[in-house]
C-alpha cells in the first residue's frame, strides 16, 4: 500500500512539472485563461467570485464523519457496512473509500473518505446520508470534500459588511414609452442573437442590441418582457436596460437544460438533468427557483427523474415541463408539482407546502391553474374497470375547498383549457362508444364565475369527428374548434352566449373543408389565423371572427411558427433550421397584409417581447373604444406622415434611378461622338453614322484560292 502511495506521490508530481490534473472533471473543463478560440461566452465569470466551479478536481469526494472509531481487527466489518450504504446511492471508484488510521492507536479516525464517479452522486450522498443515524452514538456529519477549502477561509474576527452606496437603476420599461409604440422581438440565427423593433409603417426592422455568442442554447423573454434570460453551461443570465441590454444578474446553476419565468417575474426556475454512471440508476434531476432580481436560491428540489416524471412524459428525459406550475395569477403567490396520488402546493412567503403537507388526491394524473384565481382544476381518471368514474374538480386555494366536481363516465382521455381570464374552463372528452372499439369527443363547459359554477355539455353536430385543435378566444366568450379529418378539416366557432344572452353556448358557424390544423387568435380577440403548419405547408387565412368572414388568405412556405405580436396588430410566421431552405420570418399585419419579408441562414428562434397587463379597466378601455375617432385623429396625422415620408423616398429613389439613367446616356454619348473619326475612316470615308444613307451594291469579288504546280509528260 505504502509503494502504492509513493509510485502515486511520483506520478502527481511528473504530471505537475509537465503542467498535467491528473484529476479531472470533464463538466468543468475551461479553455484556458485568455484563449476563446474566436467564441466570446458571457457566462466566463459566473462562478468567478463563488469559486463554485471545482478547481480542485475533487468535486466527486465526500467526507462522512462521526463514524466508529475501531481497532484494526474490526476495520473491515467498519469498512463494509459505509461501503454498503454508499454503493447503494452511485459508483463508488475503485479504491474510492479511505479511512485514515491514527499511527499511534492504530485505530480510526472517526471519519473516511469517499470518491464517486461524478459530482453529481457525491451530492446526492450528502443530501442522502447527512443526519443519517447509524447508532445511537453516531449520526452521520457530511460534507463535500471541496467544502472545506471555503470553510478554512472564513475569518476568525467578525467583520461588518461593507455597505454599498446606493445607486438607482435603469428604467427596465423604458422599451414601453417608444414614441412610434412599436413593438420589440429577439432572434437568433447562426451564432447571433439581435434585438430588434418592429417598424412596420416603414416595412423594415430596426436594430436595437446584437451580440454574437450571447446564449449557448436558447433565449427567453420574462414574463411580461422586462428581462431578457440566457442559458450557458454554467447557469443562467438576465439582461434588461433602458438603452441597451446590460448583464442584470446571473444565477449558478451547472448544465441547465431548462428556465421557466414565473408569471410576475419574481422568480426564476432552472432546471439539469445528469446521467448517472450506472446506466441502471435513473437521472438525476436538479430544479432551483431563484429570486430573479437578488439571484438568490429560495429554494432547490433535488432527486432522480422518475420523482418529477409522474403526469406524463415529456420535456427532457421523460420531465413533463414546467415542473412546477404558478398560481394565483400575477401575484406568484403559489406554486405546485404533480406527484403520486396528490399535488403539493407551495406558497412563496416561506417556500414551503401550505399546511405543511400535500392534496391527497388518489390516482390524480394531471391538474391546471386559473390563470387568474388561486383555483386548481384537476383530473382523475376512470378506475376498477369502470365502476369508479372519471372525475374533474375544481379545489380552492389556499382553504383546499372543493368548489364543484363533474363525474364522466367511459372516459379514455381528458384535456383542459381555461379561457385568459379564467371565466370558463373547457374540458376535452374522450369517450368509449358502448363496443368500446372507437371513442368520440364532448366538450364540458364550466362557468366559473357565476354561482354554483354550472355546467354545459357540448358535442359536436358529427360527435365522431377527430378534435384537431381548440382555443379560446383572448378576454373574450368564445372558442374555435378544428374537426374532422385530414386533408380538409372544418373550423367550427362557438359563443359561450346565446342570441338573448341566456348563459347557453350556441354555435356562431362553421367553415367546410379548410387547410388549416392549428389556432392562433389576436391578443385581442376578434382576429384569428387559421394555420396549415407542417403537412399543409404554412397556409394561412386571416379570419375575423366578428363579421364571420375571411379578410385574406395567404401562404408562407414550409412555416413552423405563428406568433402574434401583444398589441394584435401584427402577425410573425417564420421558418426556422428544422427545415433547410426558406429559413427566416415574414411580418403580416392583422388583416393578412405581407409588410415585409427577412430571410436569414440557421434561423433558430423569433420571440415578441411581451407587455405587462394593462393598468386600464375594462370600463377605461371599452370607453376609449368608444371615442376612438377622436384619439385617432392625432395617430391619423402620423400615419399621413409616415405615408407622405414613404413617398418622398419613392420619389427620391426614382429621381436617384432617372439621374443614373441619364449620366450613363450621356457618357454613351460622348463615347459616341470621340469614336465618331474612326468609325468614319472604317467606312472608307464615308461620313454618315446613318443607316438609310447606304446603298447596297453587289460586288463580285474573284479570289485565288490555292495554286499548284504539276509536271506532265508526254509519249510520242
């Protein structure tokens, strides 16, 4: 063992004369300090200050304390019950567990330490074990090795922190006040990232920040557009400004695959999934939720991924993403994860379960929130064969109070969509026909804001038809419904109100035989985009459902995304890398007018900025609906101008084009005229350049071809 150590002690220090870590941590490898191969990362310094980035290579070490101190003769039996209890939570490396012997007793220690194959199994040992109870005498105490490298350099005198002066910061909405109220977006093509306006009266876009190699995946807007989030290797950034986009704060989270901005932008979820070293054991799944303006952890969930896979797969490695679902509308007063038989629900003033335990629901698969209320709507599937019924309820938070519940019977699957402003709750049918051999589809219908919440049963006129999308209308009472079968569906549209107000859905109409297979209405309400993506490649009707009639039709090819912009006035379909060819966006105003067209290489991501609600009532804005003829005379007189501007350039741009067109006639012109003695002396004199001046005559021209010499002899 000792020649061992030595042959080691030889190696450690050959490998550091030559400048080699013989310890090393794959996730951790930096290129070195001042070498970016041509690729500048912002997220170079994140864990500059916190050194939580392992630069001592034992990230996957462990120290278990308050073990037994025992003879030689007992060491093995010592040794085997740790290795037991540690093999079961990851690899352990061979010749991975050590325990010190005090050279004098010839006992131990009272501690070991342990290696793992990676970091992520050393934490999961410490959250595991730490407190784990081996006797009555021994509780484990355990630490990350590299812990205590922070440890030994906490000072032994206290010192008052420093306090900083306070400077004020940046307006975040400043954006808002644009004096043309335009609207911003962010793309990302190739290795750039560009913030841009959208400067539709002048059919162009205008560059507001770009930055190459701003994100090393993807970028998304906060919730109500005040941040910008980026993803590196080494955790998350938020940027934001008034001028421009400066660094806000960063939050450390390794390898996040994942981010979720809650709905009032006070938090901010990553997520990471790590793969084990045994391929048996399932991922390891990390989820932190920061403050998003202190970065901040409020509060971490840790474990293997089939914990947070439970509701259906999906997102990464099986997670059904977002984790964690808000609640109670802009506020972030509540958050809640789906687990086996219950949902646990969190408030954010302590970050802990209210009532210090879950919602038992049995056999719960799925849940939603209001987007408004703190209520949860949730579903329960048909269980013993039939004999007890599906089932979906509405449960109050925080009191947990069951506000209404709706048995259905032979279900075989169910969906729910509520309406944005949390009025109506649509719930999607699947159900058996009594062979059992097909299903069809119903739409139950629950008016949450009128008393007992009642409940309409909606069927289609061909209940058999196949449901090949559903959306309700922004703010409004109505809904669209795609049904039917492929190539030609129908689009059926339904009022959630009667001709006499009467509280019964009644169907407004329906369009036969359209190429359309996906919903996409205006912020606003009464425009709506029918879309053929994928199949039908990027067919597109623009549809206003007020006069129930089409306002244009058009195409973009090969489209992959419809998005419209907050306000409705404007429309973005684009084409992003899934497809090779067309890559790019196309801007459409409401009406199904092409604006303008931007083609770009490796076009991954096209993002509206989103606006914060409103602070106007509804009463405020129904009376500037009113008197909108009044307001719009000032915004009429702009338009006059941008109109006029635009013409003034046209005519600029013809008179530049007519200027051109008449300096190279008139250097044609002089080029004549110099050439014109040579052209005379190629025309033998002649001193005309024009044509109808010749006479043609014929000239016979006799020329000897070839002339050859040949001897002939004559006989007598």
């Amino acid at each position: 063992m000792a020649a061992e150590v030595m042959l080691m002690n030889e190696i450690d220090a050959t490998a550091a004369q030559m400048g080699i870590d013989m310890n090393i941590d794959f996730s951790s490898i930096q290129l070195p300090p001042g070498e970016n191969c041509g690729i500048i990362s912002d997220d170079e310094d994140v864990y500059h200050d916190d050194q939580l980035e392992l630069d001592s290579g034992f990230g996957n070490v462990i120290v278990v304390d308050n073990l037994p101190v025992v003879p030689r003769e007992k060491f093995e039996k010592l040794e085997g019950v740790v290795r037991k209890i540690y093999s079961q939570i990851g690899m352990i490396k061979e010749d991975g567990l050590w325990m010190p012997v005090d050279p004098e007793t010839k006992k131990t220690l009272g501690y070991c330490f342990i290696e793992y194959n990676t970091p992520q199994e050393a934490e999961l040992a410490k959250e595991k074990t730490h407190g784990y109870k081996l006797d009555r005498a021994h509780i484990f105490a355990v630490n990350m090795f590299d812990d205590f490298d922070k440890y030994m350099k906490v000072p032994d005198e206290w010192a008052p922190p420093e306090i900083k002066p306070y400077t004020p910061g940046e307006n975040l909405q400043k954006w808002l006040a644009d004096e043309k109220a335009r609207d911003q977006f962010v793309i990302r093509a190739g290795t750039d990232t560009e913030v841009l306006w959208n400067d539709a009266r002048q059919s162009k876009t205008e560059l507001v920040y770009k930055r190459t190699y701003w994100t090393e995946s993807f970028v998304q807007w906060s919730s109500m557009g005040t941040y910008l989030a980026t993803v590196h290797r080494q955790g998350a950034a938020v940027w934001g400004g008034a001028n421009t986009f400066n660094r806000l704060m960063r939050y450390a989270h390794p390898q996040v695959k994942l981010i979720d901005f809650s709905p009032g932008e006070k938090f901010l979820v990553t997520y990471s999934s790590h793969e084990p070293s045994n391929p048996r054991d399932a991922n390891r799944v990390v989820i932190n939720i920061f403050d998003v303006r202190t970065g901040k952890v409020m509060r971490d969930f840790k474990g293997s991924a089939d914990e947070f896979a439970i509701g259906g797969a999906g997102g990464v490695a099986g997670i059904s993403w977002p984790v964690f679902r808000w609640g109670g509308g802009k506020e972030d007063k509540y958050f809640a994860k789906l687990g086996k038989n219950m949902i646990s629900v969190y408030e954010t003033e302590t970050f802990s379960l209210i009532d210090k335990k879950s919602l038992k629901v049995e056999n719960v698969v799925d849940f939603s929130w209001s987007p408004t209320d703190p209520i949860i709507a949730l579903f329960v599937p048909e269980l013993g064969g039939g004999n007890q019924p599906a089932r979906v309820s509405l449960v109050q938070i925080p009191g947990k109070e069951e506000l209404r519940q709706k048995n259905l019977f032979s279900i075989s699957d169910c969906k729910m969509y509520w309406q944005s402003n949390g009025e109506y709750l649509a719930v999607k049918a699947d159900r058996y026909t009594k062979t059992k051999k097909s299903t069809y589809t119903g739409f139950e219908l629950f008016r949450i804001k009128e008393r007992d919440i009642p409940i309409e049963v909606l069927e289609l006129d061909n209940k058999n038809d196949k449901i090949i999308a559903f959306a309700w209308e922004p703010k409004g009472h109505r809904f669209a419904v795609i049904h039917g079968d492929n190539p030609r569906p129908d689009i059926s549209f339904y009022s959630m109100r009667s001709t006499h107000n009467l509280g019964r859905v009644s169907k407004l109409t329906t369009l036969k035989g359209k190429q359309a297979n996906a919903l996409f209405w205006s912020p606003g309400g009464r425009f709506i985009v029918l879309a053929g993506l994928k199949g039908f490649n990027g067919q597109l009707e623009f549809f206003n459902v007020d006069e129930l009639e089409t306002m244009a039709t058009a195409e973009h090819f090969m489209a992959t995304d419809v998005e419209w912009d907050p306000t409705g006035r404007y429309v973005a379909t684009s084409v992003t890398s899934v497809h090779e060819m067309e890559n790019g966006f196309n801007i459409w105003s409401f009406n199904g007018k092409l604006l303008y067209r931007i083609l770009k290489d490796h076009f991954f991501q096209f993002l509206w900025r989103p606006r914060p609600p409103s602070f106007l009532s509804p009463e405020e804005e129904e009376e500037i609906a009113k008197n909108l003829k009044k307001y719009s005379k000032k915004y009429e007189a702009e338009d006059q101008d941008v109109s006029m501007l635009l013409s003034e350039q046209d005519r600029e741009k013809r008179r530049m084009l007519k200027e051109e067109w008449e300096k190279w006639v008139g250097e044609w012109r002089r080029g004549h005229e110099e050439e014109q003695l040579e052209r005379q002396k190629l025309r033998d004199g002649e001193a005309s350049d024009e044509e109808e001046e010749y006479e043609a005559k014929e000239v016979e021209v006799e020329e000897v071809l070839d002339v050859s010499e040949e001897v002939i002899s004559f006989e007598e």
